[in-house]
C-alpha cells in the first residue's frame, strides 16, 4: 500500500482491487485516529502548562523534560540565556553598556534650563528638529566640555550651550558676536541622546 507524505497514512495503491477498498478505508481511518489522539494529547499538555501561568508576567519555560513557570522577575530586569540555571534561562540586572534616553523637548528660550533625566549622563547630543542646529556635550577630566556645535555660522566649537549635569543636562540659549548659540530656542522641538556611564 501507497502512504500519504505528511503522515505516513496507508492508502489504497492504483492496482488494488475494489473488494480490498474497505479494509484500505479502515487502514487510512485507523491511521487518522492514531494522529489525532496524538495531536490531542499534545494540545492537552500545552493548555495543562498554560495553567501553571499564575502571576502577570510569568512565562513558560522549556527544561529539557517539560515546561515549568518562571515567575516574573522585578523591574528592569532583562532575561538572560543561563545554562548553568536551572530551567536555562534567569532574570537578572542588564549587564554592563549603561543607561540611555532618548527624547524631544520644546526650547523655552531660557539659559541653564535642566532638562531631567534618571540617570548622569556623560554624554549628550542635542539636535533641532527644524533648524537642524545641533550641540554635543561629554564630560571630561575637568568636568563638561562642548565638542562642537553647529551655529549660524557653521560647525563651531562653543562653550556653555550644553551642560552636563546630575541627573539631566542643561541647555542654553544666547547670541554672541560668533552667532546664535542655543540649545533652548523658544517654540524650537529639540531631539536628545543622553548616555550614561
């Protein structure tokens, strides 16, 4: 007898005799029963591991031999690939790299506006969003230095237009005999990256 590709199903062959049909026929639904049986079993056992989901955040986890729950971490952890663990997988703190944000802001036309973050950044690059002007601050040895920033006279290097700071950064906004320097443009749309440390 023929078989189906998928399942392996017996079916009848082109030269098989017509009084062998039924017995082909019985094979075949034989052969569906056994897979289906399998196929539910298998659903059965999927549904029985959702259950063990009981607190948001928990997620299923393979072992090897069955699923088990791995219960949520706390915030701002991330899951980490663990081999060593017990179900492969753990929650811990975000390895190395530092913190990040990245942000808009509305210029209020103020100096030494702080713009506040949850973290110190030890570097920021500021950008308008229509002027396309833009400021980078890194701190230092000596503390907080400009590597450069656009004005109305080009790419300058031009200090106190970006700060940073504890907790934040702050932007300025002036005009000097060099050009407008300003990181706080009244009604301008500002873009940040800050990184941390």
């Amino acid at each position: 007898m023929a078989e189906t590709p998928t399942y392996g199903w017996p079916t009848p062959d082109d030269t098989d005799l017509v009084r062998e049909g039924a017995a082909a026929i019985r094979d075949l639904a034989d052969a569906i029963d056994v897979t289906l049986d399998g196929e539910a079993d298998a659903r059965a056992a999927a549904v029985a591991a959702l259950d063990k989901l009981t607190t948001k955040g928990d997620l299923l986890v393979h072992t090897g031999g069955g699923y088990v729950r791995l219960p949520a971490g706390v915030d701002e952890q991330a899951l980490v690939v663990d081999s060593a663990a017990e179900v492969g997988v753990r929650w811990a703190a975000p390895a190395g790299g530092g913190d990040v944000a990245v942000g808009t802001y509305v210029g209020d036309g103020t100096n030494g506006r702080l713009i506040v973050l949850p973290f110190d950044p030890v570097q920021v690059t500021v950008m308008g969003v229509s002027s396309r002007r833009w400021a980078q601050a890194v701190v230092g040895a000596g503390g907080t230095s400009v590597i450069g920033q656009s004005t109305s006279h080009g790419a300058q290097t031009a200090a106190g237009v970006l700060d940073c700071a504890a907790n934040g950064f702050e932007v300025h906004n002036f005009t000097s005999n060099n050009g407008v320097y300003n990181a706080n443009q009244s009604g301008e749309t500002y873009s940040y990256v800050a990184i941390g440390a």
